[in-house]
C-alpha cells in the first residue's frame, strides 16, 4: 500500500466503497 501517494489511496478506498472498478487490486497490491 506504500506504492500509492495517500491521495491515491483514498480514492481507491472510496471506490472499492462505491463499486470497485478502477483499483483493479491496486489497493491489495
């Protein structure tokens, strides 16, 4: 989860909330 600035990783969070379907598995990476 280190890869990705913290900005990232919310929006991936908000996603995987919301749907889930552009953090591909970047979020368990």
């Amino acid at each position: 989860l280190e890869l990705q600035p913290a900005g990232s990783r919310r929006m991936a969070a908000a996603d995987f909330l919301n749907g889930y379907d552009i953090a591909d598995g970047d979020v368990f990476e």
